[in-house]
C-alpha cells in the first residue's frame, strides 16, 4: 500500500509542542510467523525547539517499517543487553504507563486530528493511483486518532543507568498502527465517495505487489535488453575485427602467395648460382693447375737463368782474367806493327834506290836494268 502519508506525519511532529528527539533508524521486518527487531542504540535526548523539522515516516508493506529521523545527530554506543524496536510501535506497556501517568492529552488529540487531514494533493495521488473518482460528501466527522503520544520517563538519566529493553510482537504493531490507519483510510473513502468495489485495500495490495514484480520484471527485461544491446554491440564490433582481420588474412595470404613465388624464384637463383659455383670452382681448380704448371716452368726458367749468368759471370771472370795478357798481346802486336813498319819503310828505301839504279842503268842500255826496275814496281806494289 504505497499511499503518501509523509505530510500527515510532519503535521503530527509540527503539533508536538517539546519532544525528546534524538532518535535513529529502526526497521522491523515481519516474516509469517516471527518478528525481527534491528538492534539500536537508545540514548538520553535533550529538549528540542517544536520548529524542528522531522524527517517523514515511510510505511511500505506489513511486513517492513522504516523510520527516519534526522541524520545531523551523532550515534553513541549501545550497552550490552539492549534491545529497541521502532518507535511508532511502541507497545501497550508503554501506553499504560503513559495513561497511568494522567497528564492531559485529549487537547493534543484533537489538535493531531485536525492536522492529520490529508491535504487535496495527496487525496489526488492516492485517488489516481488507485484508479477511482472523488466526490465532495458533506457532514462527515473525522475520526479520532488513536495514536497517543509517549513521553519517556524523566527518571533516566544520560548516563551511568542501564537502558530497560521493550519487546513488541506483530500483533500490538498491528493494532497500534495499522489497524487505526486503515480505518481512518476507509473513513476517508467513504467522507470522498472513492467508487471501488469491496475489499479495497487487499487488491490494491495484491495490485501492488504484481506492479512490484511487474517494475521488477520490466528493470530485469530492460537489464537483459541492455546487456543483449551491449552483447551486440559487441559482438558488432567483434563481426567488424572479424571481417577486418579476414581482409589482412586474405592480404597475408596473397602476400604470402608471392613470397611463395619469390622463393621459388630465389630457390631456382640459388640452384643456378650453385651450378655458377661449381664451374667456378672447376676453372679455378684449372686456372690453379695451370699456375703451378706456370710457376713450375718460371721456376726451371729462373733455374737456368741463374746457371746462365754464373755461366757468364765464370765466363766474363775468365774474359777479365784474360784482358791483360790481351792488352800485353796487343802491345806487342803494335811493336810488332812499328817494326814491320820500320822495316816497310827501310824496303821502300831500298826499292827506291833499286829503281834509281834501274834507271840509271837504262840511260847506260843495259838489257837487264830495264826489267829490274818493273820487277821492282811490282814487288813494291
């Protein structure tokens, strides 16, 4: 029964003149058949001003109660062995012993009926989402709250004394809060004219609770429709890499083809080399035979070379030792020559007086001197 009643419990905490009202968070969960009740601390409050702004009461369904109260005030520890339930379900004991205690709160009760109306606002929230029509019905009275308000004992103490442990079941929570506010919504129901049929309040629970799972379905539907957008987005970028990668696959494959081919081709070079090695070798084997074959010949060549020239050396050593009986050979043939010369001389000497006489001898007509003196010219010739 999700209704907002968060301006009826501010009006209610507006009217309260001066309140004790440092109090925290209490949440009392109700399962079928036990109630569980949030540990709390309890501490001692001072005096607050009635202009403090209380934060409002949040009632879901039966099974769970949360209030809040303001955050601004520190926690203090809680003592060993205590236990607290929720402040608006306080217990009968607590009751009685406000009652027992006589202060004068029928004055408060009707200043908290004449606030607890609800506003027009709210009265049109609650209409609309139940789903019915409002009519204005005159001389209705309104009902009397029967929430009463507890003070706490003024014997506590902010210290020093041990905090009494209140016990609550879901039979007491029941009569003292929901019970009066379903009847008092079923006065208001009646005081609007809100056209329903009976059992208002189950359906719209059960109603409720089908939206809940309904919003809960819908939250998962769209979790899942998120995610599967994300998966596909995903799975779109993936698809992308894919082709992309099948792309340079195919591109790697045909350069793969053509380093293929070029290995081929460096493959059939390198045969071919091979063979180029090969006669390469054989010739250099030949040119190599032919240059031992060369050096070999150079070597007999130099060899008998060398013999030469100690042949001519021996030979122009024998030349040199010969020379001097040489020149002494040749300074006797030139004596020689300067006495054949000599003697030539001394023989044209005497052909000359031999062909003087002859001469002489054929002016006397002599027989002979005329014929000696030819034979002498031919002899001197």
């Amino acid at each position: 029964m999700d209704m907002d009643v968060s301006g009826a419990r501010q009006h209610r905490a507006r009217a309260r003149p001066k309140k004790r009202a440092k109090r925290r968070m209490v949440t009392v969960e109700v399962s079928d058949s036990s109630v569980e009740k949030t540990m709390a601390p309890i501490v001692n409050t001072s005096e607050v001003a009635t202009s403090e702004v209380m934060r409002p009461v949040e009632i879901g369904v039966p099974s769970e109660v949360s209030i809040k109260v303001p955050a601004d005030i520190p926690a203090e520890p809680l003592k060993e062995g205590t236990e607290l339930v929720s402040p608006i379900s306080l217990s009968s004991e607590q009751t009685r012993s406000a009652q027992g205690e006589g202060t004068p709160q029928m004055k408060m009760n009707e200043d908290l009926e004449k606030e607890f109306t609800l506003s027009e606002e709210i009265l049109e929230q609650v209409v609309a989402r139940v789903g019915g029509t409002v009519v204005e019905a005159e001389g209705i009275t309104l009902p009397t709250s029967p929430v009463e308000e507890v003070r706490p004992e003024e014997g506590e103490k902010t210290s020093g004394e041990d905090v009494k442990t209140l016990e609550i079941t879901f039979s007491e929570f029941l009569h003292d809060s929901v019970v009066p506010l379903l009847k008092y919504l079923d006065e208001k129901r009646v005081k609007y004219a809100v056209t329903e049929e009976p059992g208002f309040y189950v359906p719209m629970i059960r109603n409720r609770t089908k939206l809940k799972r309904a919003v809960a379905v819908k939250r998962e539907w769209e979790s899942a429709t998120a995610l599967v957008r994300e998966r596909e987005a995903q799975l779109r970028e993936k698809e992308t890499e894919c082709k992309v990668l099948q792309q340079n696959l195919e591109k790697e494959s045909g350069r793969c083809a053509e380093l293929e081919e070029a290995c081929r081709g460096l493959c059939i070079s390198n045969e071919n080399v091979q063979k180029v090695t090969v006669d390469l070798v054989a010739r250099l084997e030949k040119s190599r035979e032919a240059y031992e074959a060369a050096s070999k010949r150079s070597e007999r060549l130099i060899i008998t070379v060398e013999k030469r020239e100690k042949i001519h050396i021996e030979e122009l050593a024998k030349l040199e030792a010969r020379r001097p009986e040489e020149a002494h050979i040749a300074e006797e043939l030139r004596g020689k020559l300067a006495d054949t010369k000599t003697a030539e001389e001394d023989l044209r000497r005497k052909i000359s007086e031999i062909e003087a006489k002859f001469w002489i001898g054929k002016g006397s007509g002599c027989e002979y001197g005329f014929a000696l003196p030819c034979e002498s010219s031919a002899l001197a010739e």
